[in-house]
C-alpha cells in the first residue's frame, strides 16, 4: 500500500510524522524508525524549529512500518512515507523541474492511500495569544483547495481513501474536548468513521464542503475522510492512521 503525504510548506507535515513515531502511543506505533534518530535528523537545534523538505529533493522517502491495533488484532501498514517539499506544488517547480514532478506523479498514481496536510485559516476562532496574520484568509484558504481538488481528480486515478487533515487543531479548538467526542474506542462505544466525519466536516470544513463533494463524486468507491490534527494529543494524531489500519492494512 503506498500512503503519500502532502500539504504546502509550514503545515506541519513532517512534525506530524516524526511524532507517529513517538513511543509513547495508543493504538498506532512505528516500528521502523528509532524516535529520537529521527528527531535530530529533521530538528533544526540553533533555529528551534523542524527543518523543510529540501526543494531540490521531488519527495523525501522513509520507510515505515506502522502497527495499528484493532479489535481483529494488529494489522500491519506498509508505508511510502513521501513527504514532499511546499515548492513542487507551485506551476513555476513543475516547469522548472519536469523529471522531478513526472518522478512524483508516478509516485502517487499508484498510491490508494492520501493525506494531505492543511494549515488553519482566520475564518477559526483561534486561541488568545496566536498571530493569526500567519495564515491565509479564509477565501485564500478556499480559493488554494480548488487547486487541491483539480489535482485529485486528474493525478490520483488509484487513490481509494483520501485523509484531508487540518493540522496545528491546538491553535484553534479544545483538544481535550474534541478528543472526547472523537477518540478511537476499540469496543465501539464511540462515534464510527462516518460520524467522526460528519463531526469534523460541520464544526471545521464547512466552507469546502462543496468542493469535497467534487472529489467524492469524482471516482467511484473514493472515501474522503476529514480529521483534526495536532502533534499535542495522541489520540488526534492517531486518528487518521486507525482508519488507515481499518480499510488499507495488510
């Protein structure tokens, strides 16, 4: 199974993945990468912050094995992690590079399995103390995701189950009550996959519902699927890759 992350830069793609990889799991753990080697390979110590995928490199590729428990037992998740750098998604890359992005694209033509990593928009009502001049309007927001939507529909023939994320949830809702509502429970007493959907679809991604509706429509038996994320809760974090392990594990 290939599972391919993208986003733009600075949404915190590859923080997200590194913290997958932490020991301290739930339900979801990586088996193929030690937590703290790969935190001093992406941590950036003089500047505080994780470094960018490289814009010379189409993809950065790892490995991982993800184990994901499950009432049925533990399921195996073989990964592509491709994690790519904001830069290929712009027109001006594409040109420049074009056996770069023809690499990339044969890459996630055949994958089944697709996050995409979005950034929060002002239209949120984000926590006291955030700047929220770093981030798009909600109308910038809205306008970008049609480019997303252009490329899921002509790029992505094989995707059976497409994760929209909205990552950095810490910056504009209550994790501790929003995991209440959404955690994973393996007895099933909580909210199932189309529910959990439905939830974060209404209070989150009301304003592209139009456009998810596109993708959905697009290609026959292709579930969209919408989640919160944040690098601060666990069990928000594991979300996406449960539902990964229920419908895509080996």
């Amino acid at each position: 199974m290939g599972v391919v992350y993208i986003g733009d830069r600075t949404t915190g793609k590859t923080h997200l993945a590194m913290e997958l990889a932490n020991p301290k799991n739930e339900y979801v753990k990586v088996t193929s990468l030690d937590y703290e080697n790969l935190r001093q390979k992406l941590y950036d110590v003089n500047t505080g912050e994780f470094k960018a995928t490289d814009a010379e490199q189409a993809v950065y590729g790892e490995y991982l094995d993800i184990q994901v428990r499950l009432p049925t037992g533990n399921k195996q998740v073989i990964v592509d992690w491709i994690d790519t750098p904001g830069e290929v998604w712009r027109k001006s890359w594409q040109t420049d590079n074009p056996d770069k992005w023809r690499k990339f694209l044969e890459t996630i033509q055949q994958s089944e399995g697709i996050l995409l990593i979005l950034p929060p928009h002002r239209g949120l009502t984000f926590q006291s103390g955030v700047n929220i001049e770093q981030f798009m309007n909600q109308q910038q927001w809205c306008n970008r995701f049609d480019r997303w939507v252009e490329f899921f529909r002509q790029d992505c023939p094989k995707a059976r189950h497409i994760l929209i994320c909205l990552n950095k949830a810490d910056l504009f809702c209550d994790l501790q009550k929003e995991a209440s509502q959404l955690v994973y429970n393996p007895n099933g007493a909580q909210m199932n996959w189309q529910q959990r959907h439905s939830y974060v679809l209404q209070r989150y991604f009301r304003p592209i519902h139009s456009q998810l509706e596109q993708i959905n429509n697009n290609v026959l038996g292709l579930s969209v699927r919408c989640f919160i994320t944040s690098i601060y809760h666990r069990s928000l974090l594991e979300l996406p890759w449960i539902y990964l392990g229920s419908f895509l594990a080996r």
